[in-house]
C-alpha cells in the first residue's frame, strides 16, 4: 500500500489593482507604427459603434441621454487601466438596463431626481459586490448559471426591451410597468400607428441586419441613426408623428449619491444582487471568448475587479451600472484591436465630441427602437434553444421555464427562479449517480467498464467506480447501487471503490460510507479506495469512526487489486 504526499500547487496569482499587461505608458513605444494605426482605428470604430448603443440604452435606463456617455466614458476609461482583457468594452448596456430601470422605478418617476440618484446609488452597490467576488477569488460563481438557463433568462429581457420599444416604433404614447400592461395599453392604440415611425424603425433595424451579414466590423448603428436621421429631416417626418430624442446637453459628472431609506436601501441592494449575477455571468462569457479570439490566457477574477470599479466610478459620476458588451467587444477584435489603446482612443474621443451632444436630439425615438430592435433580436437566441431542444429536452425545459419567469413575473423573481433551477437541475443530476463496474482489460493493468469481451473481471474482487461527488443527496443511491452490485456478486471479498470522480464527502456521505463499510467487514469483506485525493484521504484519517480510519489507500486500482486482500482487516 502506498499514499500519495501532496503535491506542490501553483500559487494563485493575487487580484491586485495594478495593471499586469504591458505599463500604459509602454504601449505606444512596444507597439509598432503599423500596429498602432490598427489600435487607433479600432478605438474610433468602437465609439462610432457606442454612441448609438448607449443612447438608446438610455432609453431603456430612463435616464438623460449624456448620462450613458458618461457612463460609458467612466466605466472604459476604469476597465482598460484596471482590467485584464485588452479589448473586453464595458459600459451602458441593453441587457442591464431594463432590470435596474424597472424596479428604481417603483420608488421615485424616471428621469426625476431622486430616481437618479437610487440609479447612482445601485451601480454603487453593484460594483462593490463585483468588485469582491474578483478581489476574493469567487469567479466561479459566474458558472453556477448553467447555459440553457441562461439562454432563457436572456430571452425573457430581450422581450421586455422588445415590449418597452414598441409604442416608441409605432409612434404612439407608452404606459404601463409590467409587460402585460403595456401590451394591453398598448392595443387599443394600434389603430393610431404612425406609418413614419414604423417605417424608421424597421428601416433601422433592416440596415442592421443586411449589414451585419455583410461586414460586421463596420459601426452599422451609427449608419442606421445617420440614414434615419437624415430622412426624418429631409421629409420632415416629425410633422408626421415622429418623435425625437428631444434635449441632449453635455455635462460634467455629478455626485448624486445621498442616503436611503430603509425600504430603499432593500430595493437597491436587491436589484444590485440580481445585477451582479448577469454582470458577471456576461463578463465571464464576453472575457473568455475574447481571450479566446486572441489567443491569451483569461483572468476572470481580475476582469470582475476592472468591471466592479467601472460600476463604482459610474455611480460617483451619477451615471448608472454597466456591463462587459459583448457585440461591441467583438466589433474590437474584427476591427483589429489587440491592446488597451483601444478603449483609451474611444475615450479621448468621446470627450472631444461631446460638445456636440446637442446635435442628437433631432434623432428619432423610432430609430433609436430599431437599434434596440436588434439588439434585443440577439439576446433571444433561437438558434440556441434549437440546439438546446436537440441536445436535452429537460434543459429546453428549464430555459423556456426561465423566460416565462423573466416575462410574466419580471426580472427579479425571473432571476429567483433561474437560480432556484440551476439548484434543482444540478441537484436532480448529482442525484442520480451511476455505479460503473470495472474489469481489468487482458494483458495490461489497465481497469475499464465491463463493455468489451477482453475487459474482463476479476474473480471475488468488485471494483466500482462511482461517478458523481458523493454528498447527502445522493449517498443513499450510493448505498443502494452498492447493495444491487453484491447481490449481484455474493461471493467478492474485496471492494475496490474507484474514487477518482469523488473531490470532496460531506457528514452525511461520510455517516454512509461508515455504516456500508463496517456491514462489509462484518461480512468479511476487505474495502479499498483508489485514486481519492488528498482531501477525501484527510476525511478518513480524521474521522471520529475507526472502520473509516483504517480504510486502505491505493494509487491506482490494479494497484488496490493486487495488495489489499494481503492485509487483514483489524
């Protein structure tokens, strides 16, 4: 018998807030003149692509239309000094908007000025809770979510944004807070459609389709609100029921932050919570897939640090929470954006041309809808429920469960029962182990599932790989499998219990395992572990049980098979 010693490990690498990539001060000088030339243009691209997505989130955040510049200018200008991924853009975001947006707006009117300062003050809270899930190393979290369940929830908002933009596409007046009372506001004001607005909306969005599919590196939002600018001047649509964006003033930021209320603060910390999961759960995927595309390692834990900070500094300029984009993140890489120049160059754009800011409010609201159109268009993926259907029909379950959630009992209960699924779908798979009985296949020393005729057993020896982490849910399948296998094999005399799939044994599996193991060597029969790790050995060795302490090590199953029916249990 022999036991493994612990293996040296890596040590983490800490979450500090300097910048680990290259000084921002070396750049330019390690970057070529060639290479520098694409970075620039990558950064005005990525702003001619910001600009008409943080208006029309402003829309969706009911807030001044500026405010998702500053947003925008705080949050990339923090994440590419703070954050880990080059080109990973954050600021206002569709996806975030609707969630904070309709619950802030059950304390104080939109647009007023205590609503925005509840707004100031949950993008505040948001980015602490960000910002400590990175600093303390809980990026794993952003997984708990499984991906069909996501899928579903961000379906259920790209429906709320839809809903919310479809009195502004038809040009008629909205109201309501819920989906199921703007929906039935809506219908009776159908028959006073604006056939102008209508028709600059699906203009917009139809740009943004034909060019996407064309070229998805040019700013083709910034080409839609331009081509439907243009004609709602020339044809003076407005005289036709088409509404614009209205006043839009450059200002400085401001400090909005004030103290709450009792109920307020339960509002704000709420709705931050349910921000902070979809801001994490969309960082990570917009982080890895970057660093995927570029074909570096990725820092989830320090990217959460560099969005939570951008979450922080967006509440102390009073804007409002933001997200990691990933469609603008991707515009980056096919711009051919590779370092933190990018955001830096945006941002020093952005501040150039906001004295112009007044200039956009002869956008039309319509246009702006069909941006958000589009937008929500790829949030509710079909082709991923289709696939989802394809692989699992549970899933497709649990997704479509979610957006249902999402859509008819809103973002925070939606959220509730997204999470309350992802407990029920892991629980209800770790529930339902399988006992895998192993042989040894001829001539090697190599043990497989009893699948082949030269994968053969091992005459009164059982070796049984368990293929779940073994806890209180499903240690009494454990039990019961292991009974079916020895009435199965009546005549073994030795178990060997393959434990490679085992990380961790909680109390109520620990009590199991003790109960199993003494009423095998009651019936004389020998038990074994192979393969366990270090931690499931230390469960043993200090467990109160003596049948559990003296149980044999191995560190491979051939091993275990030819040494421990030599010993003789105590």
């Amino acid at each position: 018998m022999s036991r493994n010693s612990k293996s040296g490990a890596a040590r983490p690498t800490s979450v500090g807030l300097r910048v680990r990539a290259e000084a921002l001060w070396d750049l330019p000088r390690t970057t070529s003149r060639a290479a520098l030339v694409t970075e620039v243009l990558a950064g005005v691209t990525l702003l001619a692509v910001a600009i008409p997505e943080q208006l029309a989130t402003s829309r969706l955040a009911e807030v001044p239309a500026f405010s998702a510049l500053v947003a925008f200018i705080a949050a990339t200008l923090v994440f590419s000094v703070v954050g880990a991924n080059p080109i990973m853009s954050v600021g206002a975001d569709s996806t975030i908007a609707p969630l904070f947006a309709l619950a802030i707006a059950r304390l104080a009117p939109a647009h007023s000025a205590h609503y925005l300062e509840l707004v100031a003050m949950t993008a505040l809270v948001t980015g602490l809770g960000v910002t400590g899930v990175g600093l303390f190393r809980l990026g794993y979290v952003a997984d708990f979510l499984s991906l069909p369940i996501v899928t579903g929830f961000l379906a259920g908002i790209g429906v709320i944004i839809m809903v919310h933009e479809l009195p502004s596409a038809l040009g008629v007046p909205a109201a309501g807070s819920s989906i199921a009372a703007r929906l039935s506001a809506l219908m009776p004001r159908l028959t006073s459609t604006h056939v102008a607005a209508l028709a600059l909306a699906l203009g917009a969005l139809l740009i943004m389709i034909v060019g996407e599919r064309w070229s998805g590196r040019w700013p083709w939002a910034l080409v839609a609100i331009g081509l439907t600018t243009l004609a709602a001047q020339l044809f003076t649509l407005r005289a036709h029921g088409v509404r614009d964006l209205g006043s839009v003033s450059a200002r400085l930021p401001s400090w909005r932050l004030s103290w709450l209320t009792i109920h307020e603060w339960g509002v704000v910390c709420t709705t931050a919570l349910t921000l902070i999961i979809v801001v994490l759960s969309q960082s990570a995927v917009t982080s890895r897939a970057a660093a995927d595309e570029l074909g570096v390692a990725d820092d989830l834990n320090r990217d959460f640090v560099g969005v939570g900070l951008a979450n922080v500094a967006a509440g102390l300029v009073g804007a409002f929470p933001v997200d990691a984009s990933p469609a603008r993140t991707t515009i980056v890489r096919l711009a051919g954006g590779r370092t933190r120049i990018v955001g830096l160059v945006a941002v020093a754009l952005a501040l150039v041309l906001s004295p112009l800011a007044s200039f956009a409010r002869v956008i039309p609201l319509a246009a702006l809808a069909g941006v958000l159109f589009f937008i929500a268009g790829r949030l509710v993926n079909v082709a991923r429920f289709l696939d989802v259907w394809r692989s699992s029909r549970v899933e497709f379950a649990f997704a479509m469960i979610s957006l249902v959630g999402v859509v008819l009992f809103g973002v925070e209960l939606g959220l509730a029962i997204a999470v309350a699924l992802a407990v029920v779908n892991q629980t209800w798979r770790s529930s339902r182990p399988h006992l895998v009985e192993l042989g040894r296949r001829e001539g090697t020393t190599s043990w497989e599932p009893l699948r082949d005729v030269h994968v053969r057993r091992v005459p009164r020896v059982l070796v049984v790989l368990f293929d779940q982490e073994l806890f209180f849910a499903n240690a009494g399948a454990f039990r019961r499998l292991l009974h079916q296998a020895f009435a199965r094999h009546p005549r073994t005399s030795l178990l060997v219990l393959d434990a490679v799939a085992i990380s961790d044994v909680d109390y109520t599996a620990t009590n199991v395992l003790e109960a199993v193991f003494a009423d095998l060597h009651r019936d004389g029969v020998h038990v074994a572990l192979a393969r366990a790790n270090e931690l499931v050995r230390r469960r043993f060795e200090r467990s109160s049980s003596r049948v559990l302490r003296h149980v044999a090590f191995f560190d491979s199953v051939d091993e275990a098979v030819h040494e421990a029916p030599r010993e003789e249990p105590d």
